[in-house]
C-alpha cells in the first residue's frame, strides 16, 4: 500500500514539477532568445520519471 501511494505522490509531483520547469524554460526562452521553447509533453516525461523515483526513495528509506 505505501508504494502505491508513493507512485500516485509521485505521477501527481512529477506533473507538477513538469509545468513549473515548462513554464520556466519558456520565460527563459522568451527573455534570451526572443523566441518560444520548451520541451513538447515534458510534465508527463517528468511524472513517469517520478513515479519511478519516488518508490525507490521510499524504499531506501524504509530500511
């Protein structure tokens, strides 16, 4: 039950975390390059990356 619960925290930060480093990549962007960037679907790269990392973390800390 906590590692589900760790997966669910982790897609949920994950995703979080991938709009706010979008959003901050493209500010960058458009101050420095005067042009829009960013990196297409990036809140979900970030959650299946956290959702991965999460549990790991959890378990390490677990023992």
């Amino acid at each position: 039950m906590k590692m589900f619960i760790a997966v669910i925290v982790g897609l949920i930060g994950g995703f979080i975390l991938g709009i706010a480093l979008s959003s901050l990549i493209g500010i960058i962007g458009i101050t420095v390059f005067n042009q829009a960037m960013g990196i297409k679907f990036l809140p979900y790269y970030t959650a299946v990356v956290c959702s991965v990392i999460v549990p790991i973390i959890e378990y390490k800390k677990g023992r």
